[in-house]
C-alpha cells in the first residue's frame, strides 16, 4: 500500500525536473500507480474510501437487543461479565475468542449512548495562592532502620503554583501529626500562602451530621496562621490532585534515590530524615523560578509556633499507670491518686503537675500497648517481692536481656529468693546508673560467678572491676618547631637539573 509519505517524495522529485520513471523508483513504487497519484494531486489518505461495511458477520447481532437493555439499566456492567451470560445461555455458541468483538461493540456504544463521563477542568494556580498536603504510605520503598523494617508515613506539603513541596515523618494521619507537619512547611517555607486544602481527614473534617466543617483543634490551627480551609468532595481525591501526583512522583524519587545509594537500610531515623531533606532540596531546585514568585506574594508567619499537641486530664490508679488514648503508661508512684495533665504530642507524651513537666514518654503506636518504666514503682516492689512473679508487666522489668539472665540464674540457684534479690539489683540500677549494673551483670556472667547483691555492688563501687583496655593517647603535636622554620631567614640554594 502506497503511503503519504511516498506520494509526498514523489510531487518533490517530479517538481525538481525529474522523470516519473525515475521519481517513481525512487519513492518506491511503480510508475503506473505514479502516474495515478500525478494526475489525481491528492495524498492517498485523502483519496481512500471509507471502511464502512464489514469483513465478516457480527455474531452478536441477533443478542445485540438484550445486551443493549442490560446496558440500559445498569451502564457499570462489563463486556467480560456480559460474554460469560451469553455462553452460559447459549452453550455452545459463543467461543472465547470472540470476546474482543463483544468488547468492541461495548466501547463504541459506551461512547455514543452510554452515560455522560466525568469531566476534570483544569485549573488556573495563581502564586501563593494555595497549598495541600495529605499523608502517604512509604512501606512499599522497604525503608530499614539498623537493618529493621521502618513502617512510616510522610506528611507531605506542595505548593500547587511553582510545585514546591516538602515532608515530614509521621506514623499516624493523627491531628497532632497534621500540626507538627503542616507548621514544619509553613516555617520552612517562611510564609504562609492563602488557602490550605486536605482531603476529608477525620483529624480535621467533621463528620457529615456535624454542624461544623472542620474540627475546632484544627480551626484554631488555621487561625492561628490565618489560613483559610478547603477539604475535597466525598470519594473525589483528584481536587487534591497535585499532591496527590506528587505522591507518586516523590516516591519513584526516592526509589530511584535509594537504588543509586546501593540500600535501603540507615543506621538511624536521622540519617533517614537527613537523605529525605537532600532530596527535597534536589527536587525543589528546579522550581526556583516559579517559587521566587511565590515567595514574594507569601504572607508573614505569627510570631510563634502552636503547641502541636493535646491536653488531657487523666487520674494516676493505683498501679501507678495512666491509660492514654488505648495505651498504658507508667508515672512515679507519687503521683498515685492525683490528676495529672498530659501533653499529647505526635511521637512523644509529657506528665504535668503543679504547672511543672515533669517527664516525656516515647508515645506508643496502635493500640493495647504498655510503655512501663521499673524506676516509678522500684521502691515499692522492693517491698512486696512477692507480686513480681504474676505483674501483668512483667517483662517491662528487665531493662536489657543481662538483667532477664541474671533472674533466670537467681530461679535457679535460690528459687525462694530470686524475685527479691533480683528487685534488690534492680532498685540499685535505679539508684545508681544502669549502664553500671548492667556492665557488672557483664562481668558477672563472662566469668561465671554466682550472682547477687553484694558482687554486684561490690563491682559498681569499683572493687573487683574488670579493667576497660588500656588508652592509647596521642600527644599534642608541638608545631613550634615548624614556624621556627618558617621564620628562619636561611637561604638554602636551589639547584636546577640539567
């Protein structure tokens, strides 16, 4: 078949004094049809009739009727599902091979009678003008931590107009960790644009039968910015569609980031950040014209930041634990009896009294977990030995695996008193220092001496320590002599070579 472009060499051949035989020869193709295309003067696209009739018959033409009325009422229903009804009414006549033909004549009916398709309008972004974020999965990327998967999720921030984004490391779609996320863009950004917009998150879109829009944590955070706020229609993420494209595009970065690194495992979580903040100083880097732009017509930050955090008033039980938000966590057992204010913070807890804060407690993710701290209840169960066997907590109780073998050999040697030698050497660590208990459990055990109160205290006194090895020191290097040199007015001759 002789194509357009052919015909196309042809005309400039024969227009540059050519002879058709040899115009035609070189465009490849035989004079006769040449001379055709010559006298016609038209391309072959516009000389081809149309396919209108067909090659062979339809074999869904005598079902095309019920297929249609099936469409009618319900416009969702496939072409696959809508085959498999008709062999399984028809045995026999339909062959698995004419699903494409059945397919075929789905589409061009979805787009000449079927339903109305949703229709996305672009939009204009103006500079400064508004900002989203939402939060995003980064387990896929199989991110590891000393070797340790790292399940995480990013708060991530764009600027729809010049596209610059950045993030913050959550583990939760928490409004505390809405907050601290949002306030580390913002204070990055050094501005504040008009308008934020979020999907329907629950940490800060009411539920549907509340007369309110938002949450009012949330609309204080917004006023405290003087943001103004925008959440996406129901089932409809596509009206946050430039962050959620720069999910997508964020992630393959850090995907491809990772692969050029030669692994996905960090010696911490801050050297984890650290490679997140580089990247998104990489990718920003390409945006620096539009951002100028933006930054110029940013409005000021306030003169601080909002507590990222809520406040609770719990009552200390007399297990010495609060129960915060699903979890139990323990306080001193001075506390017993009084309320106590909690500081809910995205990663961390703070115990307040008397206008004071006293301690910050790592935060505990999920659900029916137990963060117990054996210094807040020692010096009572140094008392009362006899609860230790059946504590629900148990296990919260040995700080690191020397203090579980050190009770596991005291059950064995004095099954009597192992429980109340052990809490005794555990109230020491806690009057002491752990570390110092545990390098004596160390000793201990590497040298397998009977363990108990007096070796171990004997140790951490300093009687009977294993010597650390020795130091070496380095003496200061003394450059006097280097600027003597310097300053001597000696000349020494230079000699050239021949």
């Amino acid at each position: 078949m002789v194509t357009d472009r052919q015909v196309r060499r042809l005309m400039e051949l024969i227009g540059k004094g050519m002879s058709l035989g040899l115009a035609a020869a070189k465009a490849d193709m035989d004079e006769k049809t040449a001379r055709k295309y010559r006298s016609l003067g038209k391309l072959p696209e516009e000389v081809r009739a149309e396919h209108s009739w067909r090659t062979r018959e339809d074999p869904f033409d005598e079902f095309w009727a019920a297929v249609e009325e099936k469409l009618g009422i319900n416009p969702g229903l496939e072409a696959k599902t809508l085959f498999e009804d008709l062999q399984r009414r028809h045995p026999g006549r339909f062959g698995d091979g004419q699903l494409r033909t059945l397919q075929r004549r789905v589409k061009i009916w979805r787009a000449l009678q079927g339903p109305p398709r949703e229709v996305f309008f672009p939009q204009v972004h103006k500079p400064g003008e508004l900002c989203q974020s939402d939060f995003t999965s980064m387990n896929s990327l199989g991110v590891t931590i000393e070797r340790q998967p790292f399940e995480h999720l990013l708060y991530h921030f764009v600027l729809t107009y010049s596209n610059w984004e950045t993030g913050t490391i959550c583990f939760s779609e928490s409004f505390e960790s809405l907050s601290e996320g949002l306030q580390n863009a913002l204070w990055e950004l050094g501005g504040v644009p008009e308008r934020h917009r979020t999907d329907r998150l629950s940490a800060a879109v009411q539920k549907p039968d509340q007369p309110e829009e938002f949450t009012q944590r949330y609309r204080a955070l917004l006023g405290h910015y003087g943001l103004q706020g925008h959440k996406t229609q129901a089932e409809s993420p596509h009206e946050n569609g430039d962050v959620e494209q720069r999910h997508y595009r964020l992630k393959k970065a850090v995907e491809q980031s990772l692969m050029l690194r030669g692994s996905c495992d960090f010696a911490s979580r801050q050297d984890y950040a650290v490679f997140l903040d580089k990247l998104f100083v990489q990718l920003n880097a390409g945006r620096l014209d539009r951002f100028k732009e933006e930054s110029g017509v940013l409005r000021r930050l306030p003169p601080r930041r909002l507590d990222s955090c809520k406040r609770l008033w719990v009552r200390v039980g007399p297990s010495s634990t609060i129960r915060v938000k699903h979890n139990v966590y323990s306080v001193d057992s001075r506390l017993i009896g009084e309320q106590i204010q909690v500081r809910i913070y995205a990663e961390r807890l703070e115990v307040c009294y008397g206008q004071r804060c006293l301690e910050r407690i790592p935060r505990l993710r999920g659900e029916g977990k137990h963060h117990i701290q054996y210094r807040h209840m020692i010096d009572w169960l140094v008392r009362k030995p006899g609860a230790f066997e059946n504590y629900r907590y148990r296990e919260e109780l040995f700080p690191t695996h020397r203090f579980r073998m050190a009770y596991d050999g005291l059950r064995r040697r004095h099954p009597s008193r192992a429980a109340k030698e052990y809490l005794e050497i555990l109230h020491l660590a806690a009057r002491e220092t752990e570390a110092a208990v545990d390098d004596a459990l160390r000793t201990l055990l590497d040298k397998e001496l009977p363990i108990s109160l007096e070796a171990v205290e004997r140790i951490v006194d300093g009687e009977g320590r294993i010597p650390w090895p020795a130091q070496i020191v380095v003496a200061e290097v003394d450059l006097a002599a280097y600027d003597a040199l310097l300053r001597s007015k000696e000349v020494w001759p230079c000699y050239q070579a021949n």
